[in-house]
C-alpha cells in the first residue's frame, strides 16, 4: 500500500473517531455501538504503530475525550480525568498485566481492585473543608461542564462528608447513573405526557445532568457510585483499597461488588463472572475495571496521554441471544408502505424482552435470507436496539420456505405494488383501515393539529365503531356519540371536544404537514405556507410553479400535485374547513429586519426557552429561512442541550454560533 493511501486511511479513521467521540461524550447521543467504535480506535493505534510517522499532535489517540459545551461554566479539573484502555478477553487482560510487571520489575503477583464498569456518565466531586464546592464532568479531561447545582439534587451524592478530621480538599470521582426500573418507569412517563423516551438509562442520566433547570433533575432517579478518591489535601493513602474504606466511612457511596484481587488470574475470574451475571443487577453495566491497587506502584506506572498504565478496562462482548422466528407479518403505514416485522419467540437479550423486529423490507429480507422457523442470532447493538444479526442455517427446518411479501395488502386485500425505483411496497387503496388509522394518528399528533388525548388506541375504536372514517370527520364528533364507547366516560368524551375545538385554530403549515402528503415533511410544509400563503393557490399549483419553489423538486411536485389531484382529498379538506378549521398565515415578513431576512438558520439540540418549532416561526416570520442541515448556506446555527455533529460542521464552516439567549437578542 503507498505512503499515500495510509495517510488516507489514517485520516478517514481520525475523522470517524472524533465525530463518534463528540457525540459520545458531548452529545449524549452514540451512533455506533461501543464495539464499533472500540474498533476503529484499534485500527488507528496498530496503524499508527506501523508507521509512527503518521501520528500527529490531533491524532485521536492523544485525546482524552471531547470539547465541553458552552452551555454551563467551565471547571479546570485539578488533575487529568483520564479514559481507559478497553480489553476485549482473557488474553489481552493478561497481556495488560504483563505490562505492569515489566515496568515494576517483579514477577509476584500484582495486588489488583476490580469493579463493575458502569455505563452512566463520569463526574468529579471537589469538597472544601467538608462541604461539596463543585462538581463536573469530565469534559475533554482537562477542562468539564460546572454542573454543581445539578448534582447537588442527587440524594446519594452527600453534601457534607460526614466523620472527623476531614482534610481541606478533597476530590472524588465516580459515576452518575440511573437503574434500570427507574429508567423504564421514567420513559413510560415521558411517552405518556408525549415526551421523546430516552434511548437506554446513560442517555437519561446525561440529559438529566444537563439540565438548565435544576429542578428538572431533582426529579429525575439517579444515583451516584464512587470509584476514585483522586486528592485528600495532606494525607497519603498506600491503597486504592484504602481510599475506598475512607469514601465508605465520609458516607459516600461506594459499589459494594467492589472486590481486591491478588494476580490476574482473579482479576479475570472476577470480569467473566461478572459478565455472566450482568443481568442481576439493577443497572447497567459494559464491563469491569481491573485497577492496580498499591499506590506507590501505580506511581511508577504513570500515564499516557490518553489513559493510565495502571488500569484497563475489560469489555463485555455485545449482548446476543437466539430465538427462533414465529412469523413475519406485514404491517402497512399511513401512506401504504408495508413493512415486514419479524415475530420471535421472547428472549431477553441484556435485560429487555425482545417480541419484535423490524425486518424493513423485502431486499433486507433476501439479503439475510430470514424465513419463518428460523434461529436468528438476535442483538442489542450498542447494547440499546434490538436487531437480527444473522440466521443460524444449520438449525433451518426443511419446510422452511423464502418470504415473500403478499401482493394484496393484510389490512384490506388491494393490490400491493413496488415501484421499480424504490424498495418498499405500498397498499394501492387509499381508504385502507391501516392507512386510515395512521392518517388520523398523523394529523392528531404534536407537530400538526396537536388533538390532546387522541392516541391510537382511541382511533381505533373511532374507526372500528364507525364515528370516524378520515380525519375530516373528527370535526363532526358529539360528546353524546363519543359517550357511547367503551370505556368512554361523560367527561372524557367532553375533554376530547374539547382538545378538537382548540385544535381547530391552527397555523397553514401545520395543516399542511397534517395532510400527511407524501415527500412533504414539517420543513418542507412550512416552505410551502411562506411561499404560497393560501391553501387555495397551493391546491391549484401546477407541477412547474411548485418546481419553482427553493427546496421542492419534481418528486415532490408531483407528489403534491398527485395529493391535491384526488377528489377525495379535496372533499376531506373542504369538510376540515366546513368543519371549523380555521388556517392563519404569519405577517409577510418584516423587510426592515436586515439581521435575519434571507438568512438561513439551523437549530439543533434540546432548546430550553422556546421550542423548535416556535424559533423557526420566529426567523420565517422576519423574512429568514430554515433548514435541517448545515452546508456553506448556513448563516446561522443556534445550539441547545444536546448540540450533535452539526455543531462540529458549523465550526469547520465558521458558520456563527448563537446560544437561545443570542438568539432571542437577535430576533427581538
């Protein structure tokens, strides 16, 4: 391989592993799995090995972490709060203490602490003369986020450490972290209020720490584990083991599966049973840290850029289970699309039971060569989704045959029909129950007319029982014929007449996103309210006059004209309209607003002071333009909780970035 191609391979994984890294450790938000990404780090340090040449002051492998935010305060941290080396089996564990034996010069057996690895967020905890002064994440290691007030609401981190003789300063390390029944009962609350449900427990805890309000995380379920008492001003403790026992007696948590071992041999038998037991615990873990306990040989081990030499951290494999394959069967969305879903037998694979895959379509289904009676390796990537990972052929029933999607639709029989150039097939029949169903649910939901209470249960027993027949006829419901349902109380069906009646003053663009037209999502809708702001003139726009607009091409246009072009579509929107909706259009922009008028701005991240939605009215209202993604166009990006790897392209672009509050400044 030339000079040249390894450089370009050196640079393609530098440029993987910094944006896995940011949206690791700044945004909360991972793509990949942790054995993804334990992968590629491998690849870059055995390439850089190979060729020393090509390592650089920015090579990921001197890094520690990522750039904190701007959001909360910065914190200095008093000494580097360093990440682990992964091992991923028994032969590198042993590897890692071969390591420590040569440059200890000794051939007994290392005295080593071991403990459960936990997969919630790192914070450093600095007490002055006993009470807790500040806390922080761990930020890019050297400098974090000040999220005092925040943990100062976590009831198990104490406030005052409790005892005598407590030293001036000290600093303890550890992890904050939510347990798994909490976390389970927390997105069940979220999903009910219409809230987004956090992706796994160390999601929730990171977003919860990152709170503006600090009110909002007092009533979140975290806990606090400490595994490091980094700094006790004037003493010198001879142990890792010692440090533990003085935490312990301060009243700080401490894991109690925290356990010494002499040699690696029990180190090791401590990780792999462990990941045998994994399951029993009430939160999660990835793995198990296996720390060298004498401090005065973690001394002499010292440090590297990126992690100590004194400890390592031994990684679970991917948690995976079989099951075998029930069925397939087809389910068909609002706008016809029917996609496969694999029923399996239930397993539980990491702690959640898995019924249900998606199997996404016919092409995903040949490739992989699923059918029905198959044992399928099932996995929890990222130890998150649920996914089928492969078919375990040798374990085929005979009569077990290929899938193939029906060619009439599950829900009403039409005809199902893949267009050439696409690879999902879709139901023909417009009044499909299913479409019908997902339709409505559309409509109802939060970003069009906002109908609270109108969930899919309820819709389903509008449809079945016949109320309800498009979304047009929701206008026409009595409280007297909604009483007569089951389990309909008197003042539940007032309160959905209710919700109705106050959904019926809403904007153009959310009426229009409503509509549910194919190709046609929020943005877009908005795009065409501000270009066209009259339903009327949109209903009658040619093909040419749509094509005309920025960001609507011909198969969009088509599809709009397609949607306006049936008479059924018309007859549902003049029956809305009859029904009391009432469409209101913004001002025309105001031209004298030079600061935003033909800007284009990009929001990203959890906004705390107005929502998305809002702050995108706001720039359309004063003659700027929003988009999704950030390009050389973009001429403003404004940031909130949870910024992702927009944030990292704006700052490659020097694209300006507005925090809410500059950016209120801005628009006022």
């Amino acid at each position: 391989m030339a000079e040249l191609s390894f450089q370009q391979l050196w640079e393609d994984l530098r440029q993987q592993i910094e944006l896995h890294n940011y949206r690791y450790h700044v945004m909360d938000d991972p793509e990949i799995s942790d054995v993804e990404y334990d992968n590629l780090f491998r690849q870059l340090v055995e390439l850089e090995e190979d060729h020393p040449e090509l390592k650089r002051p920015d090579s990921p492998s001197r890094r520690i972490g990522a750039t904190p935010l701007d959001k909360f305060g910065s914190v200095t941290h008093r000494s580097l709060m360093l990440s682990l080396d992964n091992a991923m089996n028994r032969d590198e564990l042993v590897a890692f203490d071969g390591r420590v034996k040569r440059v200890l010069d000794s051939q007994n057996e290392i005295g080593y602490v071991a403990e459960p690895k936990l997969d919630g967020l790192a914070v450093s905890l600095v007490y002055k003369n006993g009470v807790l002064a500040t806390g922080a994440t761990r930020g890019d290691g050297r400098t974090g986020e000040d999220i005092t007030q925040n943990l100062r609401t976590v009831r198990t981190i104490p406030l005052r450490l409790q005892g005598d003789d407590i030293p001036p300063a000290v600093e303890i390390r550890g992890e904050i972290f939510m347990e798994k029944e909490p976390f389970q009962k927390l997105n069940r609350i979220r999903e009910e209020a219409g809230e987004p449900a956090f992706a796994n427990p160390r999601n929730s805890a990171a977003g919860s720490l990152r709170q503006l309000d600090s009110s909002v995380t007092a009533e979140r379920p975290l806990k606090f584990f400490a595994y490091e008492l980094t700094l006790a001003e004037g003493v010198n403790y001879a142990s890792h083991e010692e440090g533990l026992e003085q935490l312990e007696n301060w009243q700080v948590p401490v894991n109690p599966n925290i356990s010494t071992c002499t040699g690696i041999e029990e180190a090791i038998a401590y990780y792999e049973g462990w990941e045998e037991k994994r399951e029993t615990l009430s939160y999660e873990i990835d793995g198990v840290v296996i720390k060298v306990n004498d401090t005065s040989e973690r001394e002499l081990l010292g440090v590297r850029s990126r992690s100590p030499r004194w400890a390592i951290s031994g990684k679970f494999k991917a948690q995976q289970a079989t099951t075998v394959v029930e069925d397939i069967v087809p389910s068909v969305g609002r706008t016809g699309a029917v996609t496969p879903v694999a029923h399996l037998q239930p397993v539980n694979v990491g702690g959640v039971v898995v019924s249900r895959a998606t199997l996404h379509n016919q092409d995903e289904i040949d490739r992989k060569d699923i059918r029905i009676g198959d044992t399928v390796l099932i996995q929890r990537a990222g130890d998150v989704i649920p996914e089928v990972v492969k078919v375990m052929r040798e374990k085929r029933p005979e009569e077990a045959a290929k899938y193939i999607l029906p060619k009439e639709c599950p829900s009403c029989g039409a005809a199902v029909v893949r267009p050439e150039d696409e690879s999902v097939a879709r139901c023909q029949n417009v009044t499909c129950p299913a479409q019908v169903k997902g339709r409505i649910e559309h409509f109802a939901s939060k970003r069009a007319l906002d109908i609270d209470g109108l969930g899919s249960k309820l819709v389903s027993q509008l449809i079945e029982s016949g109320l309800v027949h498009s979304f047009a006829d929701l206008f026409s419901l009595s409280k007297g014929r909604l009483a007569e349902l089951e389990r309909m109380a008197e003042l539940s069906a007032q309160n959905l007449i209710d919700a109705i009646g106050a959904s019926k003053n809403v904007t153009l663009a959310r009426f229009i996103y409503g509509l549910g037209i194919r190709n046609v999502g929020e943005h877009l809708a908005y795009v065409l309210a501000r270009e066209f702001r009259s339903l009327d003139v949109l209903m009658d726009s040619t093909a040419e006059e749509l094509e005309a607009v920025d960001e609507v091409g011909p198969i969009v246009a088509e599809s709009i004209v397609s949607f306006f072009g049936s008479e059924e579509n018309r007859d549902t929107i003049n029956r809305c309209l009859s029904g009391g909706v009432f469409l209101s259009v913004p001002e025309k922009p105001e031209k004298t607003h030079l600061a935003v008028e033909g800007k284009t701005f990009v929001f990203t991240g959890k906004l705390e002071k107005f929502t998305r939605q809002v702050g995108e009215e706001m720039v359309r209202n004063l003659g700027g333009r929003t988009a999704k993604s950030v390009s050389s166009k973009t001429d403003f990006i404004v940031t909130g909780a949870g910024a992702r790897s927009k944030l990292i392209k704006a700052r490659k672009l020097n694209i300006t970035i507005l925090n809410e509050d500059e950016f209120l400044t801005l628009v006022s």
